[in-house]
C-alpha cells in the first residue's frame, strides 16, 4: 500500500468518527471538537513515531515534522517516556 492509500484510509477513518459522533450528540450542540480530536490523535501518534524510531526522540521529531523540543514537551503533556 502505498501511502497516498494509507493517507486516504486516515480520513476515512476521521470521517466515520465525525460522523459517528454528531449521531451521538442526539441533539445537543457540539463544542471543542478540535482541541478534542487533537487529544484523541496526537498521544498515539507520538507513541507510534517513538516507537517506530526504536525511542530515538531526533528522528520521531523529523517524522513528525516538529521540533525535538516540541516533542518533548508533548512527551511530558502525555507523560510518555
């Protein structure tokens, strides 16, 4: 697969997740949706590029597209090691 695929399976993924939670609201107003879809996306995110950089907090960063000292703030935010 390559990854204009994988790129297509993410917002699938956002979209089914929207769409699920608008049905959930039953009526109510939404609010925050996208500080609270950050929250949802950026730990895992950060854990799989740390993971996949074998903890190496340099290249997690590069993949990322963010500054090392980003990461680690984001690291400390999420309590993750």
């Amino acid at each position: 697969m390559n990854k204009w695929n994988s790129r297509g399976e993410i917002v699938a993924c956002v979209e089914q997740a929207m769409d699920m939670y608008f049905k959930d609201l039953d009526g109510e107003l939404p609010s925050g949706i996208y500080d609270m879809v950050l929250a949802c996306v950026e730990r895992p995110l950060i854990e799989k590029m740390l993971h996949f950089s074998q903890g190496n907090q340099t290249r997690a960063a590069e993949y990322l597209g963010i500054n090392r000292n980003t990461l680690r703030k984001k690291m400390a935010q999420y309590n993750l090691q």
